[in-house]
C-alpha cells in the first residue's frame, strides 16, 4: 500500500460540485491552497482540462457563481469521499493559471472579505484553519 502524504495528489479521481468526475494530473501547493489540475474523464468535456483551487480556509460550500473575483465557489468531492471547498476562474479568464496567481486572487478575496466584515455585511463563511492575515475588519 503506498502511503499518501497530501489531501489530494496525482492519480487521484475527485468529483465536481456538477458531478462530473476528474482524473488529478498536476498539483501544486501554494501559500494559501492546492492548486489541482484534471482531466474530465467523464462527459460533457472529455479530455479537456479542469483546474480547482483549495484554499485551507474555505469549507464545502454551496456552489455561488461569482463569488469575490472568481468565477465560482462550490465543493469538490475528494478521493476519500470527504467535500473540501473550492473556487476556479471561468474558462475564458485571461489570468495565468499559475500557483502565485491563484494566491494572490485569495489575498484579494481577504481583504474583501475583512472590508466586508469591517461594514457589518460579511457572509463569506471561512473556516480558520489558519490565522487570517492582520488586516482591519478580520475578525479572529
């Protein structure tokens, strides 16, 4: 039995919040999520590619269609059967679909949710798994 040393690596077989299912053939570990790229091995995008960003603070979540910047907010099934939170750019996004890139969205994403919660209207439902950056409005 190989051991495994992360929540998702390569070879694994996750499920969109469309129930589509994806084959993991990249993954990259950045300062504030996973960054997972797949191959749709089920229809309606055959062999084309998906990507899913983990950030540690997000929870499975409702899927919300342009959420903070991203294209979508949803839940990703994992291998072991557990959802973990997930958020992705929309195909035509002109963004790099690098690591750093889609770290620095999440800082932005922070720092419009500790806005939000700095005027009373925040509803992003993190978890903190982490400390949230000192920032004004983050509430710890």
């Amino acid at each position: 039995m190989i051991e495994r040393t992360g929540i998702i690596e390569v070879g694994d077989v996750v499920v969109n919040h469309a129930g589509e299912v994806i084959k993991v053939i990249r993954v990259e570990i950045g300062k504030h999520g996973i960054l997972y790229e797949g191959a749709f091995i089920s229809p309606p995008y055959p062999y084309s590619n998906a990507r899913g960003y983990f950030p540690y603070e997000l929870p499975p979540v409702e899927v919300v269609q342009r959420w903070f910047g991203w294209h979508k907010r949803a839940t990703t099934v994992l291998a072991n059967g557990l959802g973990a939170g997930v958020v992705t750019f929309g195909r035509s996004d002109p963004r790099p679909r690098t690591i750093e890139e889609y770290d620095a969205e999440w800082e932005r994403t922070l720092a419009s949710i500790a806005e939000e919660n700095a005027n009373g209207t925040g509803s992003a439902n993190l978890m903190q798994s982490k400390p949230l950056p000192d920032m004004p409005g983050v509430m710890k």
